[in-house]
C-alpha cells in the first residue's frame, strides 16, 4: 500500500493546495488499480472512508463556485442542447491565448513542459466513460459504449487513444509523474474521477465528459501544430491530431444521443449535466492560467 498522508487535516478551504491534490491523486492511482484481497482490509476501508468524504468535500467546493451560473442552463431539451453548445464559445477557459502561443511560438523544452503536466493529469477517458456508464438509460448509454468503443481503437491495439498519449511520452521523453505536476493538473484529473466513480455525480460526468469531447478539437489542433513545428512527425502527433477531428463527431453524437434524451426524459438532469460541464471547464482554467505564469515568465 502506498504511503499516503494524513488528509484529516484539511478544511474545504484547502483543497485547492498541492499537499491535497497530491495525496488525492495517489489514493485515486492506488484505489483503482486491480488489486487482491488484503488482511488489512479493515484498515484500508476506514482509510477509503476517509478520503471518499475528503473527497466529496472537494467536489463540493468546485460545484459551489458554479452552481448559480449552473442553474441559469434550460431544462427544456432544446434549450439545453443550445446552451451546452454555446460554452464552446463561451465557457470558462475558451479562446485562451495559451494554445496560439504553444502553436506558433513555445519552445521544444516549453511544449514538453506542458505536455507533461497534461499527461500526469490525464484520468483516462475511457475509463471514465466505461464508470459513468452504469445503468444509465439505454439510448445514452449506446452512446456511451460507442464512444468507448473508438476510444478503445475498435478493438485494434494500434486505435486505442491511451497507448498513444504513452508513446508521444516516451517521444518527448518526459516524466508525468504526480509529484512533478502542477496542483491544478491533479484537481482537474481528480474532480473528473470523483465524478465518474460516485453515481450521485453520474450525471455531472456526462457533463464533464461531454463538455471535453465539445471543446477539445481546437485545443488538440493547436498543440498538434506546435508538435509539428518542432519536427515531430504524423504518427509521433497522432494522438492530438485524431482529436482534434474525432471530437468533432464525438460531440455532436453525445449531445443528440446523450445529453438530449436524458434530459427528456427529466429536466432535474439539465441542471446536474450544465454543473459537471462547468466544474470541468473551471478546473481547465485553472490550469489554462497557471500554465500561463509558468511558461510566460
């Protein structure tokens, strides 16, 4: 068992801190990877009670910053689908002037830098697709497992979007390891975790997620851009280059055959879905403007 420290400690006025996110983002490592039966289970349950409810104070301080904007979105169908649509444009962190700059101006150690605090904060999208998924009604969770599904490669080794966030790690040879990464690259992996792995935040994942599959193709354009400017090849900036097309298509099926049925069928979930988007946009800012004061001084 990993060495984890004391979060007893913490208020929920510090959890924006590195201390916190950090022993956050190990707890999430170590409770998530397949594991055995331990004699020390009783130890470790009163441990993961205790993190689960440091835990949702956490998601709770994120959900208080946006949930008066949250609950300006429709709850009519149509209305909602317009109003997630629009935070392409207009949602916290679009348009930020750091993806120009990493696209015609960083530097090779610069982008480097950057992508190595993208993929220590990476929570793998796949899987929280595959936990947001459960028991969600049916015609949304078809376009769950779809999306599941491409992010899996089709069932080809080679498709699969993980493995290639890996080897441009191994290309830039970089070391995305959580004790080298920014606190607002952690919280943003952990409020999306917290997410998808607590059903009472089922529908703030389908949110969450969704709103990632809306806003990311520009941003994957633009870093595949600067990729390409300091000499990496195709296949080297595949993984940016597919989302910043993929996405594309990924977000408009989310939003007919997720977010529009679900939010037919009850209105209270237009509210849940436009909270997780919002916590999910907020906790990129963040990262967007602390990237910014690192790389720009």
């Amino acid at each position: 068992m990993a060495s984890l420290p004391n979060m007893d400690q913490y208020s929920s006025s510090q959890f924006l801190t590195d201390s916190f996110q950090r022993g956050l983002a190990h707890w999430n490592r170590e409770r998530l990877q397949p594991g055995f039966p331990e004699a020390d289970w009783r130890k470790l349950m009163e441990r993961d009670l205790r993190m689960a409810r440091l835990e949702a104070g956490f998601l709770e301080e994120l959900r208080a910053e946006i949930v008066d904007e949250a609950a300006k979105a429709p709850t009519d169908p149509d209305g909602f689908v317009a109003w997630f649509e629009q935070l392409e444009q207009t949602g916290p962190g679009q348009g930020d002037p750091l993806f120009p700059w990493l696209a015609e101006e960083a530097s090779t150690e610069q982008l480097k830098w950057f992508f190595e605090q993208e993929a220590a904060g990476e929570a793998g999208f796949d899987d929280l697709v595959a936990m947001t998924q459960v028991k969600l009604p049916v015609r949304a969770k078809l376009e769950l497992a779809r999306n599941y599904w491409d992010e899996m490669g089709r069932g080809q080794r080679d498709g699969m979007h993980g493995p290639m966030l890996d080897a441009l790690v191994v290309t830039l040879a970089v070391d995305p390891v959580i004790e080298q990464t920014i606190w607002e690259s952690l919280a943003l992996a952990n409020a999306m975790t917290a997410m998808a792995t607590n059903r009472r935040y089922a529908w703030h994942s389908v949110g969450a997620l969704g709103v990632i599959e809306l806003t990311a193709p520009g941003r994957s354009a633009l870093v595949a851009k600067g990729l390409k400017r300091i000499g990496l090849s195709n296949r080297e900036r595949r993984y940016f280059d597919l989302h910043a097309v993929l996405d594309l298509k990924h977000s408009a099926d989310w939003n007919r055959e997720a977010l529009r049925p679900l939010v037919e069928e009850d209105p209270r979930r237009a509210t849940a879905i436009a909270e997780g988007a919002l916590i999910r946009l907020n906790c990129g800012l963040r990262c967007f403007e602390r990237y910014r004061a690192v790389l720009w001084n």
